[in-house]
C-alpha cells in the first residue's frame, strides 16, 4: 500500500538561483494539481523533476517561464523567484522573462526555415538584423549545442532536412541564442533513438557549466545520468528532494524507492 507522501529534503549548502516557494500552489480551472511546493534549485546545475505520469511536473516546469499563463483559467498562490526576482512581480515584462529562460520541447519544433534563420529568429524579431552580430550568434549557438561542426557547410539549407537528433539540437541552440541563464527541458529526448540521445545527454553536461537546467524526464537512467538533484513528485506533491545520488541509491520515502525501482508509475 502506498504510504502518505511525507516530503524530505536533504539540503547542502548551496545558493538557491531558482526558488519555488510560500507553498506554491497551482489551478486549472477549479482543479488544484501542485500543492504547497517549496524547492530551491541550484544555479549551473542539473535539477531533473521526475514522477508518474499526471503529477505535475510539466506544470511546475512551465510555471517557471509563465507559460502556463496562456491558458485560462489557471491560478496559484505562493512564488517563484530567479535570482531573488519574483517571475510575478508587476513590474516585470513576461517578455523579458524569457529572455532569461530558454526552453527545450519533447518534439523537436524548428521552423520551417534555414538552419540560420531558425537561431536568429528571436533576434530578427527584436529588430538586430546586422550581419555580422547574427552570424556570431548563430556560431556561437551551434558550437554551444555541439552542432557547428555538423552544420557549418549548410546553414542556408532547410533546418527540416536535419536528422531528429540534429533538429533537436538545433532546438537547444534557439534556445541559447539569447544567452539564456535558464534552459528548461521538458522530456528532450523522448522522440530520439539512443545515440541522438546520447549526444543531447553529453550536451546537457557541458551546458551546466554556462547555465542552470531544469529537466523533466520519464527516463529515470536519464535523471540518474544528467542530473546533480532529482526531486520526485506524485499526485502534484514533492515527496522527496535531494542529490540525484542519494534518490537513486537511498531514498528516504518509500514511494521515492518505488517509484526509482520500477515498483509503480
Ligand atoms: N492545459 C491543461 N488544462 C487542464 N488540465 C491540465 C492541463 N495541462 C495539464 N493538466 C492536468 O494537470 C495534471 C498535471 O499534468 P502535467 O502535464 O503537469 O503532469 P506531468 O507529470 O508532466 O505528466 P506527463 O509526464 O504525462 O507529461 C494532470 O492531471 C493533467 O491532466
């Protein structure tokens, strides 16, 4: 039977870059699907959020950029803070918000356009169109995704002719391209095969050394591979916080451990 969520977190000494916290709460319509979720995440690092299906974990990672603002209806109490700023401060631009957080989808979803135009889009919006900033960017983006040297001959040539691991990392460098302080990932490598995995994985890890990552995954050898913390939530709870470590090797809560031993989910 499974045994009522009790939430541990073991802390270490470190600087929280991104704070959920006031017991974060969130809505859809009138269904409440966080509860009274505290959560400090490092900064450059690899924070992956994983539980069953349904438990929230894309919900809080889209509270983070205030994606879920799109959706009506939705309401929460509580806060997030990035850097000691409140993402709901009324002072603050939602725009500008993202400009410090880079997203990263399940399915892959360039732009059908040039490998090029694909990362400097954002920017050709924002009116820098000088060629020489844009090709700086888009080198730039690509070597920080491990890609330049695939794609340096054909950036002119459609981003929809690239392999699904290519397109995702292209993906990645869109979402660098505005030197982001905050990448989110939500399941990146759940539409790609081993290898391209592999590659997105070995990314990962360089990229922490630029950027703090938070990552949602239903792979938990990719949680236990990529990521320095792992919270575990069920039914919208955090149960247990932690180094990736000590979840994977020894849990506190029981459903944390049987939930990482394949016992339910
Ligand atoms: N746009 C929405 N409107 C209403 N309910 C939603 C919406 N998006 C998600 N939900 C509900 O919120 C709960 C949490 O969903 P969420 O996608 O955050 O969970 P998850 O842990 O990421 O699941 P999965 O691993 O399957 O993607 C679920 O019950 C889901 O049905």
């Amino acid at each position: 039977m499974i045994q009522a969520p009790k939430t541990t977190d073991s802390r270490e000494d470190f600087e929280p870059f991104i704070q959920i916290k006031d017991n974060y709460n969130f809505w859809y319509g009138s269904t409440q699907v966080l509860f009274d979720l505290n959560l400090d995440i490092p900064e450059k690092q690899v924070t992956a959020f994983i539980g069953p299906s349904g438990c929230g974990k894309s919900t809080l990672l889209r509270s983070i950029n205030r994606m879920n603002d799109l959706i009506e209806g939705i309401q929460h109490t509580g806060d997030i803070t990035i850097g000691d700023q409140s993402i709901y401060d009324p002072s603050l631009e939602v725009i500008s918000l993202r400009k410090r957080i880079g997203m990263v989808f399940q399915k892959y979803n360039p732009f059908p356009k040039s490998i090029y135009e694909n990362i400097v889009f954002s920017l050709r919006i924002a009116g820098r169109n000088k060629k020489s900033e844009l090709d700086e960017v888009v080198e730039r983006s690509l070597r920080g995704a491990a890609l330049w040297d695939e794609v340096k001959d054909r950036l002119h040539e459609s981003a929809l002719s690239m392999s699904g691991g290519q397109m995702q990392r292209l993906c990645i460098a869109r979402a660098i391209a505005n030197n982001p302080e905050v990448i989110l990932m939500d399941e990146p490598c759940s539409a790609l095969d081993p290898i391209a995995t592999g590659k997105v994985e070995e990314l990962i890890h360089e990229l922490k050394k630029d950027y703090t990552i938070v990552i949602v995954t239903h792979n938990m050898q990719q949680a236990a591979r990529v990521s320095d913390r792992t919270a575990f939530f069920y039914l919208g709870k955090l149960i247990e916080y932690d180094v990736t470590d000590n979840i994977f090797m020894k849990p506190k809560n029981d459903q944390t451990e049987a939930y990482v031993s394949g016992r339910f989910g």
